[in-house]
C-alpha cells in the first residue's frame, strides 16, 4: 500500500480593505484547528499521532478542511492508503542544574536573600513568619526599617 500524507490545511489570506477584492483567495496554514479536528470526530492527541498538523491558536472551523480530513480519514478507514507512522512525541532535554553560585546558596548569596543573620542562620520559615508577624503588627518593611534607623 501507498501512505498518502494528510491534507494541507486552508486559511483565508487576509487582504487590504482599500483593494476592493471580491475574491476569497486562501492560503496554507500551520494546522487544522481544534474545532475542524473533532468535526472529523478525533482527538488533538489522536490527530497529532496520526500525523495531521493541530494548530490551537485558530479558532476557525472551515467546512473546505473538514471535508479534506474525511476524505482522507476514510481513505484509511476503507483501505485504499495507509496511515502514515505515529509520530511519539520529541525527546525533551533537560538543562542541567547550575552550581551553588547561580542559585544563590552560597554563604553571599543566602545574606542577600536575607537569610541568614550574624548570631544565627535562619530559614525561609523564620524570615517568613518574621514577616507576617511585622504585617500583623503593621509595621514598617524591614528594608525601609533599617535604612537610616528611623
């Protein structure tokens, strides 16, 4: 058997208001929309591993590419094409992570965050409660507490 690729999906070409056209001229579009998918009666998931474009940023339904789907839909159904391989999804890399310096966990990084004090090492627990006890009280941030001492 034959694999027959799935059909391009269409899009109206917008055109100049002070052209005056009367034409509808259309053009090739990034994917079928989600809308014109499950008129055929697929899933985005499905139709992605079939092989067929799904753009979700369109919102469109045009019967033009409804009709091109089924057609081709039912060439596979009934046996004159093959469906083409599922395409799995892409292999994702993962960045690695950066050092100490990057994340700020060093001894500089953690005073600049604020936790860490010259008598102990505080937590996040302990700025955060620090904090909301200073919002409860409704006192002064402590970085316009501090400068100046007034």
């Amino acid at each position: 058997m034959v694999v027959v690729p799935p059909p391009t999906p269409l899009v109206k070409q917008p055109r100049r208001m002070s052209s005056g056209q009367l034409t509808v001229s259309w053009r090739r579009g990034r994917g079928f929309s989600v809308g014109e998918v499950r008129a055929v009666g697929l899933t985005v998931r499905e139709a992605r591993l079939l092989g067929i474009p799904v753009d979700e940023a369109r919102k469109t339904v045009w019967e033009t590419n409804v009709s091109s789907l089924r057609l081709w839909l039912d060439g596979i159904v009934k046996g004159h094409h093959d469906p083409p391989m599922p395409k799995l999804p892409r292999h994702i890399v993962v960045k690695r992570k950066r050092g100490r310096v990057y994340r700020g966990l060093t001894s500089a990084g953690k005073k600049m965050r604020g936790l860490l004090a010259t008598s102990l090492k505080e937590t996040h627990n302990y700025k955060w409660r620090k904090k909301a006890r200073e919002r409860a009280y409704k006192r002064r941030h402590e970085a316009s507490r501090s400068k100046g001492g007034h």
